[in-house]
C-alpha cells in the first residue's frame, strides 16, 4: 500500500537523525499534514469492535503510552486508524526527564532503549492538551490517559501524586492508565511488590468511586505492569487486581533484560528496551496473567509486536486488546491495518 510505501522510503532519513529527534519531527510532520487534511487518503482497518471495560472500541489496535507524553498530537495520531489511543504518562508537575541522550535504536534487534523519565508538561498542560483536541471534543474514538509520579516525589509519597493526577485526568478519560512499571523513574517498580501495590491500588479505586459519584460517570482503570516479573509476582499482582476490582490490566512495559541484545551497540546503555526483544517476555507474562484471572477482568497486551502476527499472538495469550509503540518506528503506519487485519482474521 501507499502508506508502507512512502514510509519505506522516509525512514532511512529518519534514522539518520538523532531517535529523539526523529520522534519529534516526526510528531510535527503528522500534525502538520492532518492540518492540511492530508491524512485523510490513509487507508484504514476494516471495522472489527470489540467491547471492552464497558467501552466500545472500533477495532483492538491501540496506541501504546509514551509516543504523545503531552497530548499534544491527539488528532493527528487519532487519523492512523488506531482503535484507541493511550496518551502520556503524564505526572503532575512538569519535569525535564532525565539527560540526553536518552534514546537509542538497535536496528538490527529492531528495539529501542530509552531512558526519558516522564518528561512532560505536567497535568494541567495535559488536560489543556486533550481538551483542545477535536478527537476528545468530538467523541471520535477511546482515550486512555496515562498517569505517573515525580521523579522527586519520595516512595512513601507516591500515593499522592496518582491521587492528584486521576483527579485531574477522570473528567477527560475513557480510560486510566497507572504506570508503575517504568524503569525509568528510580524505584518506580517497587509499586509492584505486594504491600505497596495494596495499598496503592485501595487508595485509587477509593478515589475511582469518589470522582465516579461526583462526575457521574464510571471511568475504568487499568494497572500497567512490568514484563520482568516471575510467577510468583505475576500470582500476587493478579490477585491485587481481584481484590480491588481493578478494569483492566496491560501487560508489559519496557524490560531491563539485555539478554536478546548483548552483542549490539548501545545494549550496555541504562533504559527501557522495548521492540521485538520483549515479545517473548510480555507473551509469557499475559500467558501467566489469564491463568491466573481468566475472564475476570481483560488484558491489554504490548510489547514487541512488530508484524501482523506477532499481535494475533497476544489475543491467543490471552489478550482483549493490543497497542503498539516500537513497531510505528520500524514499520510505519501501515503496521496498525496488518496487525488489526491479523486479529480479525
């Protein structure tokens, strides 16, 4: 098609840019071309709904967090065919991230390692964002918000943070995203060990229940986990889920694994590794989550998918929905119709 095509021929210029900057000229690039209407002649996936959470989603390919931290490109993301979008993380001051260079590609891994640390504008810019957008002010489509903490918010703290950020993002969503799973923000994963994960997710379905009385309206949650976990935890964080009656769960983010990559430049630099080395990871880690949950709550499946079926995979793992984040960089936009297509098919 037309779109993989025109993506084949740009990306060679794209990745002799810094990842970083690619990613932001990209952005810009589509936005502008949504603006002038352009991206009305890109083909879309075929109608395939999916009910989920009590939303109704047009098809099962999603948008991963982390492409749009700001909101900021919501339209113009929302043109690719996506059956939803998942914008941030988003924390609730504004903060730097951590140090460039914080981004690097493994093109023969087909992977990524980042280390960006929620950089964004903080929540009010966030909402401003999604509240500008003609996608959230026309009801076109699922929106999940992603929230986080601060870098300089203590651990003991960190409660607050996700309290004042599901605050602020409820009246907006379709969805919640709480990311605990970055390794990116220092001891971060420690949410996900039994005690605080406990209480974290107590503390948010109080607030859930709150804000649904006040708003009049139920928005769900989902918890994003980590995909280096093992059994054990994987048992501990499934019945967490249960017990608070959390939505929804997406399964996986980044790894610190470099056990695919070791012998390729840039495998010894601090991050995230993302891409197809965390297929693998993330389907086993869905795998032991259905085993553990059933149909009592759906799985949101993410991590590696870089072909038509590498998704279908995830849905046989155990999945409702997948999103996609690393695979857009290596395959362009056309990746969203072939994985939509495999998952119908």
């Amino acid at each position: 098609m037309f779109d993989n095509l025109l993506y084949t021929l740009i990306r060679p210029v794209l990745f002799s840019l810094d990842p970083e900057a690619a990613h932001s000229s990209t952005l810009g690039t589509l936005k502008r071309a949504n603006a002038l209407g352009l991206t009305k002649a890109l083909p879309q996936p075929k109608a395939d709904p999916r009910h989920v959470m009590g939303i109704n989603f047009p098809n099962p390919v999603g948008l991963a967090a982390g492409l749009d931290k700001d909101g900021a490109y919501i339209d113009a993301l929302a043109s690719l065919g996506f059956g939803f979008l998942e914008i941030g993380t988003v924390t609730p001051r504004a903060q730097a991230g951590n140090p460039l260079p914080r981004m690097f590609r493994l093109p023969n891994a087909h992977a990524l390692i980042n280390r960006m640390g929620f950089n964004n504008g903080g929540v009010d810019a966030f909402v401003n964002n999604v509240q500008l957008s003609k996608f959230y002010q026309n009801k076109e489509g699922v929106l999940g918000l992603n929230i986080g903490k601060n870098a300089d918010t203590s651990m003991e703290n960190a409660g607050d943070d996700y309290e004042y950020c599901l605050e602020k993002v409820y009246p907006y969503a379709d969805y919640v995203t709480i990311n605990i799973s970055s390794p990116n923000t220092k001891n971060l994963r420690q949410l996900q060990g039994a005690s605080e994960l406990d209480a974290l997710l107590a503390r948010l379905k109080s607030a859930q229940q709150r804000l649904a009385n006040q708003h009049k309206r139920y928005v769900p949650l989902a918890l994003k986990i980590a995909p280096d976990i093992d059994s054990e935890q994987v048992q501990n964080i499934a019945a967490a889920l249960l017990r608070h009656k959390i939505d929804a769960v997406i399964a996986t983010n980044t790894t610190t694994s470099r056990n695919a990559v070791q012998h390729l430049p840039y495998a010894t630099e601090i991050g995230g590794l993302s891409g197809a080395p965390v297929l693998p990871l993330s389907n086993t880690v869905i795998q032991l989550l259905k085993a553990e949950i059933g149909d009592a709550l759906p799985i949101i499946g993410v991590g590696g998918i870089m072909q038509g079926k590498d998704a279908k995979t995830k849905i046989e793992a155990g999945a409702s929905l997948v999103q996609l984040y690393t695979g857009l960089i290596y395959r362009g936009p056309a990746l969203i119709r072939e994985c939509a297509a495999a998952i119908r098919s």
